[in-house]
C-alpha cells in the first residue's frame, strides 16, 4: 500500500469517527425531548415549513384552567394566528425545542395549572404538531396530550420572542396577558384599541 492510499484511508477513518461521534452527541442532547415530542411531532417542530405563532382564547376569571369547563382544545378554537416561519430568531426556537437543556426535567411536584396562552403550530400539508405554552406556570404540552414539560429555563425568553412578533403583527391582536384577570362580560384585548382581523384558526 502506498503512501497516498494510507493517507486516504486515515482521514476516511477520522470523518466517519467524527460522524459517529456527532451522531452519538445529538443522540444525547436530544433523546429526553425527543421522547417527550415523539417522533414525528418532533421533526415536524425541527423542519415543517409552516409555523404559526397562536394567541390563545384565555380562560373567564373565576374558572380552573385545570377543570373541565376550561380545556386546551377550546383555548385553540379561539386562538389568532400569524405566520412566523420567516421570523427572525425561529431557526434558533426551533432547534432549542427539540434539545434537552431547553426543559427542565425537574420541576416541582404538583397540579399543573394549564392556562394556555401561547401556542405554535409547525405544518406540512395535512401533517401539524401544535405545542401550547403557559408562560405563567412555565410549562409546555403537546396538543393533544395531557403531558407538560417545565420551560422554565427559557420562559423569560419565549415570552420576549412572542412579543416582538405582536409587535411586528399589530392588526393581528392578541388576548389578555394574564388569562386569570379577564370577566366573564370582558371582550378579548385588542391591540391599540383596533379589533383583531384575524379570526379563529380552523
């Protein structure tokens, strides 16, 4: 064997090292996400060419987010949307969606509240993965399911990335920020006093 073709075979040793390695480390950045998402929920979240930003329809005061009269399905029903997809800074929420040190896997024992107030929708033709968040509680779920996750170690910053875009989409409106404080006779907040002109998603 010559000297060229040793060579060779030495730096195709490396890459496919390299590659294993990688491969191995992605495997462990993300298999806890990636259990909790599923499948195919989760490369939908990593590569759907859609995803929607969804202000959710918040609880009256005075009902239990957790309790039947109050559900995450009627939270979507009532939901506006805007198109994110081009919005700069997703590429980067949708990687951290998806990487275990994105959730707390520890959070503290008890009921989750579940007043839903945001919600981002990843599409690909008839195939979606919906997952809602809780800015108040700082948890997450993947609509349907009943499962929550802690997003406490990005909270802050979520809540920051969905302002901005309501910022950007001012005619789209949005709801109460604290789903708790709105009446049952109080109409949804509307942006600069202008009613929303986005309407329920379908």
């Amino acid at each position: 064997m010559n000297r060229g073709k040793l060579v060779s075979l030495i730096l195709i040793a490396l890459g496919l090292s390299a590659a294993v390695l990688a491969v191995g480390y992605q495997y462990r950045a993300t298999r806890r996400t990636l259990a909790f998402w599923g499948g195919e929920a989760a490369a939908l979240i990593a590569r759907a060419p859609q995803v929607e930003l969804l202000f959710l329809a918040p609880p009256v005061e005075g009902t239990d987010p957790s309790s039947a009269t109050y559900s995450l399905d009627k939270a979507l029903a009532g939901a506006r949307a805007i198109d994110i997809s081009s919005a700069r800074g997703v590429v980067h929420l949708r990687h951290s969606l998806v990487e275990d040190a994105t959730f707390d896997w520890n959070p503290p024992a008890g009921k989750p509240k579940g007043a839903w107030t945001h919600a981002l929708r990843f599409s690909d033709d008839d195939r979606s993965a919906v997952v809602a968040f809780d800015l108040i509680s700082e948890q997450a779920t993947l609509a349907p399911t009943q499962s929550v996750v802690s997003i406490r170690p990005i909270s802050r910053g979520l809540k920051t990335f969905f302002d901005e875009q309501l910022l950007l989409h001012p005619a789209t409106g949005a709801h109460d920020a604290d789903p708790r404080k709105r009446s049952l006779d109080q109409p949804a907040a509307a942006i600069g006093g202008a009613e929303a002109s986005a309407g329920p998603i379908p």
